[in-house]
C-alpha cells in the first residue's frame, strides 16, 4: 500500500520547484552575506561604545547611547588627516603608473605582434606566482641605494608594474572587436592613435576595474609601509590606525576601532562612485555576440 501511494502522490508544481530552488540557491548567499556583513556592523557599532562598553558580556550589537567622541579623539591621538593625505597621494600615484604601464603593455599583447610575444607575456604571468615577501629586500636594497628611504616615493614607483593588469586590459582588448582597428589603419591611423581614439574610450570599463582594486589594495597595504616607512609624518593610514593601539597595547579598542571605520569610508565612497562603470566591466563579455 505504501508504495501505492508513493506512486499515486502528485508531482510537485512548478511554484513548489521554483521555491524550493531559490531556497537553496539564497541560503548559501545569505549565510556568506552574514559572515561577511557581521563584523563590519560589529566594528561599527564597538566604535560608538566606551572602552568598557566594550568588553561587556553579553556582547550588545547596538549602543544604548552612543559614545561618538571616540571619533574626535582618533583625530587628537594621532595626525589622522596627515595619514589619510599620505595615503591619498600614494593611492594617487600608485594608480596613474599601474594605467599606463598595464594599458599600454595590455593594448601591446593584445593587438600588436612582435618577437617573443608569447615568451615575454608568459613570463609576466609567471610573477603573479611570486609573493611579495619573496621580492621585498632586493626591492628595499634599490630603494636604500636611491636614498628613497621613508619617503612616499618608496611606496609608489615599486608598484608601477603590475602582470595582473597588464593580463585584466590584454583580456579586454582582446573582446573588443576586430574590425575597428582595421578600419582605423585603412584611414591612416598609426597604432598610437588607434590606442587612443579608439580602444582607450571603449576600454574605460576595464580600466575602472583596474582602479577600483588597485586603490582597495594600495590603501589597505600594510606590509610595504611598515618596511618603508619609519618616519610618522609619513605613515600612511593602516601603519596610523596601529599607532592607536599605543605603548603595548594601552589604548582603547574603541578607538582604534573608529579609526578603522573612518578608513573603511574612503574605499566605500570609491566603491559607490565607481560602481557603474566596475558592473559595466564585469558583464561586458557576457554582452558581447
């Protein structure tokens, strides 16, 4: 009988099928989503608590009253603006070299053929392989030898080349279509006005997304600033961010924490004014035929 009624069960709707997939298709999201949202809301909300607010058990996801000096002191403890001007002009620097160098070498691999293209470019790809803790002390040796020592300097022109967006722009040069290059040099047009009438405009995109994430990288990068760097007029804001933990860890947690809030606002703002053309990017191949 059971069996029976096993076969006689209608089969599920296609409502029931529809929802059962957004089910397991949006539960993985929403648990990825918590693991990822949750600690910013908690170093948002410990940054507007007192230092003992915030070791108290249990812990408490919204301040009853919030405590906003801990921002102002960010700014009394340390020179935060001076930090955050330092990391602009790095930033800055940093992102107008890796566009040329990644534009022109991807605009040259995508487009262009010479003798040992292919060598070269694999090359190039192999150095993604190689972590930057291999490369430092020759880099810190050249950087001694040019007397560029605790300068911004140090931190901007090591970074110039980059094989990740030399790779981004070739791969995105080479969806561009064909036919425009070949109409251009029929006109006349040499292969720097081809580069930059043509594939320079439509390339936009993919140079959007190199921005966005070389600056998420430069202003998040501890590692080459606390080799570099050893003066604090010239800290940039993750090596200030860790001055305000003070002596062995005497200052307040809060307060370091409103520190790291107040650096999370640039990359937010970056982010959003970027955000269309970072999408743009992203579905541009899946738009092309």
């Amino acid at each position: 009988m059971s069996v029976i009624a096993v076969a006689n069960r209608p089969a599920p709707s296609n409502r029931t099928r529809r929802a059962v997939f957004w089910t397991i298709g949006l539960l993985p999201l929403v648990v990825a989503s918590v693991i990822i949202v949750a600690p910013v809301l908690w170093t948002v909300s410990s940054s507007l608590r007192t230092p003992a607010q915030s070791y108290t058990l249990p812990p408490e996801w919204l301040p009853i009253h919030p405590f906003w000096g801990n921002y102002q002191t960010v700014f009394t403890t340390v020179p935060y603006g001076r930090y955050v001007l330092n990391s602009a002009i790095v930033c800055i620097g940093v992102l107008a070299g890796q566009l040329v160098t990644a534009g022109l070498g991807g605009y040259a691999f995508a487009r262009l053929n010479f003798p040992g293209k292919g060598l070269l470019f694999a090359l190039i790809m192999a150095t993604l392989m190689i972590p930057l803790q291999a490369t430092i002390i020759p880099v810190f040796e050249l950087i001694s030898k040019l007397h560029l020592n605790d300068t911004l300097i140090s931190l901007i022109v090591p970074a110039w080349a980059t094989p990740f967006g030399v790779f981004l722009l070739r791969q995105y040069f080479m969806g561009l279509p064909h036919e425009l290059e070949e109409a251009a040099v029929l006109d006349g047009a040499t292969i720097w006005q081809v580069f930059w009438r043509i594939y320079l405009p439509l390339g936009l995109p993919g140079f959007a997304i190199l921005a966005i994430l070389t600056f998420n990288g430069t202003w998040n990068d501890y590692f080459r600033p606390l080799i570099f760097l050893t003066s604090q007029q010239n800290f940039t804001v993750p090596l200030g961010v860790v001055t305000l933990f003070g002596y062995l860890g005497t200052g307040s947690i809060s307060v370091v924490l409103a520190g790291v809030v107040l650096s999370l606002l640039v990359v937010l703002a970056v982010y959003l004014i970027g955000q269309r053309y970072l999408i743009e990017g992203l579905t541009a191949g899946s738009l092309k035929s």
